[in-house]
C-alpha cells in the first residue's frame, strides 16, 4: 500500500499512518505521499510534477520520486 494525501500537520492522519503501519508493516511502504497541489495541478496539466515551476513542487517531486525509487529497487528494475 502506498499512502497517500498524508497530511502531516494533521494528528489523525498521523495516527492512521501509524496505525496502518503498525498494522501491516509488511504491506505499507516505509514512506507516504503527502497531499500536495503541485500534485494535482500536475495530473490536470497531464505532466510530471517536476515540470511544474513551483517551490512547492521541489517536495512533491522528491516524494514521487521516491516512491518510483523504491518500486524500482523492489522490482529489480535498471534505470
């Protein structure tokens, strides 16, 4: 599972990630995606997030490419 919209500022989100966590550390990838604009200005833009010329989108872009990182590694894929 790949969490995502993870708002950090707030408590309940928190707690949910964890709980999941906890839950199914087995399932839940150790990182989350957070809720970001850049994000979903991106997908109405239909380009990469780190086309966009915001500061915002410099957090966004090293969350998605973190995640494609990962999954990369997890399946022995060559970039």
């Amino acid at each position: 599972m790949v969490p995502n919209k993870v708002d950090a500022r707030k408590p309940r989100h928190v707690a949910n990630l964890a709980a999941l966590q906890q839950a199914y550390p087995q399932l839940v990838l150790p990182f989350s995606v957070g809720a970001r604009d850049s994000i979903a200005q991106a997908l109405g833009e239909q380009m990469p997030v780190w086309k966009i010329k915001k500061t915002a989108a410099r957090k966004a872009t090293q969350e998605v490419r973190g995640l494609a990182d990962y999954v990369f590694t997890k399946m022995e894929i060559a970039q």
